[in-house]
C-alpha cells in the first residue's frame, strides 16, 4: 500500500513540478523575460516527456505481468526490473503463482507418471458443454487396447464401441461391471469396469478404470504357487537333510569291521529318527492330498441351531478340560443348505484354533454367534485370546502355513477350500479386542 502511494507521490510531484514551470514562464514572459520564459518552457516539455515515459513504462510493466500472468506465460524476464521498489508487490505476486503453476506441473508430471506404470487401463473424461473430450489415457489404456491417444469421444467410440456403448447407455453415471473387450480383433478378453463421475471447480468428470480379470487371476495363481512351493520345499528339506545326515552316519558306521554296542544303539536312535521324520513327511503329503482331493459339498437342508449343537457336543471335553467358557448367542431358527459333515469340519477346525489361542490366558472365553441379512447367513466364531499377529494376516489361509510347532497347517487352508465350494467366504477380522472368524454362506 505503502509503495502504491510512493508512486502516486512521485507522479503527483511531477505535476506540480510541471504546473509550477507553466506558471513560471507565463509569468517571465508578461515582466519581459523573454529568454528565460522559453528557458522554462523547455523545462516543462522536458518534465512532461519524462513524465509520459514514466508512466508509459510502468504501465507496460503492468501490462507485461497481468498478460503474462492471464496466460498462464512464467518465462518472461522482469529482473532488470526488480530494483524498482514500485513493482515489489507486483513481482511478488508473480513469483509466487510462478512458483505455484511450477508445483502443479511437477505433480501432474508425477501423477501422469504413477498412471503410466500402472497395470490398469485409465481414461478421464471432461465434459465440455453437451459432449464429452477425453481429459487423460493412460499408456496402459492405448497400448493394451491399441487405442491411439485420441482427444474426442467419438473418436474412442469408433475404436471401442463395446465400451463406449455401455458408458452411454448408463448416461455416463456410476458402472460397475465385468464386460467383454476384443483386443486386437483376434481374442476376447474379460475385464472389470468401474466407472464414477465427479465434479471438481465446476467442471465434470468421468473416470473408467478396466482391469483384465485374467491378469488378476494369473497374478493371484503365480503368488499362491510360489508361496506353496516355498512351504513344500521347506518341508521336504526340513525331512530330507536331517536323513540324509543320519544315512551318511549309517554307512559311516556299516563300513567299520565291528560293531560296539554304543554303535548299535546309535543305529537304533537313527532308523527311529529316520521313522519319525518319514511319518512327519507322509502326513505332510496326506495334508496336501486331502486339499487336492477336497469332494464336492453334498448339500442339504439343516438347522443352524443344531449344527452348532453338534459341533458343541463334541468340542466340549476339550472346552472343559482347557477351562474354556463358551458362550453360544444363536436364538434364531434358520435352516441352512450344506454339506453337515464338512461345515461341521470347518466349524471344529475354528474351534480348535480358538483353544490354542486361548492357551496361555487367564480368562478363556470363546463367543459363537449368527444373524441372517437378506440371502446371507453370518457365523461368527470369537476368542480373547492372544489373536494374530499384523506381519501373518495375510498368510494365515496359505497352506501348511503354521505358528504351532505341532501344526499340521491345513486347517484354515481346508475351512476356506469347503467354505468356497459352498459359494460362501470366510474371513478373518479384530472385533473389540477379539479375535473373530466370520463365514458367511450365501443362500440360493
């Protein structure tokens, strides 16, 4: 504000300056003084040019910036500028929306970036008027579907009509689908479509997102095979080194010309180590048959209540040998569709893990409860005990995976292999410092 009246100060002193020498002259010339009247009237031509290329020039500047600014145009140069103190404001105000446009590009850049290397396809639409112009592509997009980077809807359609058409027949709202793309007019390929519309400053947004069902199949397959060659190789070493060791003693102690009763004893410890190692192996691979080979759910109409009764009665010597509360809330009566004998299996083996959570508490509680919400039924098997560690959620369904040294690793790998063959999921969560497993079953 203050350097704004400094330059009115400066201009107002000019004027004065100017009238001051109007006046002068006229008033040499009425006393005679000629030479000196036209002397003062250079002087005031003089203050007048300076004073027009003065404001000429600060007018410019201001021109230059507001231009620059309105077009979006940081390149421009005012540093011959900057030791004027009456742009000071101006060039402020330039440098910080320079620096700011400069800060909206690195994160578009990087933005753009992270979209790029993403394996999935991306389009953002922008509503201009009545049609839609395509906003963003992701390389993903274009080179997958062998789409050029297009800027017009009707372009994109003229690629991708399947697409397109399913967007317009939704009048561009919120989709969630799977649909079938050709790729390359050779192959059809599956794809889940999401599709949402937003409004950002008045303009309108579509974003699509489509991701390839079978590469997300592949992936999950890939992970889950090298996860499970990891836990059988693991296991087969853990078996074969310690034989192979005890076979390598053996013939060391064959090949001596007699046999003293200490080696006789150690041959004997070496075949019941070799025994018991070959039994852990072959339970192992029965483990792993018994996945393989998991029957087809042989379904039929069962009242939950007495489901869990079932199971109950036969968990409760291990309940009252461990000092386990149960506490079984099902009231509703509900008849559910499923194989009685594997339900059964899976709601033993939650059981069963409830009991070794619950090992080393003080107050053992297990909770046993359900509800029906439209076509679903919720079972919910809950424990106080120690729960499952942050670093092992995700692995806790692998097979063979295990935290017991005694474990088999099945049990969850098989509750949730019969849970799905009955169309259902069963999942595992942290309930008011509970730890809880929930299955739910879906009814036809």
């Amino acid at each position: 504000m203050f350097k704004t009246l400094q330059t009115y100060k400066l201009l107002f002193l000019r004027l004065i300056l100017i009238v001051a020498g109007i006046e002068f002259s006229i008033y040499f010339f009425k006393i005679g003084l000629l030479f000196t009247g036209i002397f003062g009237l250079c002087m005031v031509f003089l203050l007048v040019r300076e004073m027009y290329f003065y404001v000429r020039n600060f007018v410019m500047v201001y021109d230059k910036t507001i231009a620059s600014i309105l077009q979006d145009d940081f390149t421009s140069d005012f540093s011959k500028h900057k030791f004027n103190r009456s742009y000071n404001d101006l060039f402020q105000l330039y440098e910080k929306l320079k620096n700011k446009q400069n800060e909206q590009i690195s994160k578009d850049i990087i933005y753009r970036s992270i979209l790029n290397n993403i394996e999935t396809g991306v389009i953002i639409l922008q509503r201009q008027e009545k049609d839609w112009n395509i906003f963003l592509m992701n390389d993903y997009f274009s080179n997958h579907f062998n789409v050029p980077k297009v800027s017009k809807w009707k372009y994109l359609k003229n690629q991708l009509p399947a697409l397109c058409e399913i967007i317009e027949e939704d009048d561009f709202n919120e989709i969630k689908t799977a649909i079938e793309i050709s790729i390359n007019e050779q192959h059809k390929q599956t794809f889940v479509l999401q599709a949402s519309r937003t409004e950002i400053f008045e303009q309108d947004y579509f974003i699509v997102l489509l991701d390839s069902i079978q590469n997300v199949v592949e992936k999950k397959e890939k992970d889950a095979w090298i996860n499970l060659m990891k836990v059988i190789s693991h296991e087969l070493l853990n078996s074969i080194t310690p034989i192979r060791s005890i076979c390598q003693n053996l013939q060391d102690l064959v090949e001596q010309d007699s046999l003293s009763t200490e080696d006789l004893d150690d041959i004997k410890t070496s075949v019941e180590t070799m025994l018991r190692r070959s039994d852990h192996l072959q339970k192992f691979v029965e483990g792993y048959r018994k996945l393989a080979m998991l029957p087809s759910p042989k379904k039929e109409k069962i009242e939950l209540q007495d489901l869990i009764a079932n199971c109950l009665q036969i968990m409760n010597p291990l309940f009252r040998k461990e000092n386990i509360e149960v506490k079984n809330t099902i009231s509703l009566k509900y008849e559910i569709n499923v194989d009685p004998q594997q339900t059964e299996q899976v709601l033993i083996n939650l059981m069963t893990n409830s009991i070794n959570a619950l090992e080393n508490s003080s107050l053992k509680q297990i909770t046993i409860s359900a509800e029906a919400k439209e076509n679903r039924v919720f079972i919910k098997i809950a424990d106080n005990g120690k729960g499952i560690e942050k670093e092992i959620e995700d692995k806790i369904f692998l097979p063979f995976f295990t935290t017991r040294n005694e474990g088999a690793g099945i049990g969850l790998t098989l509750s949730k292999n019969i849970i799905e063959a009955h169309g259902g999921y069963i999942l595992y969560k942290n309930e008011k410092e509970k730890t809880v497993f929930e299955i739910c079953l879906i009814e036809e």
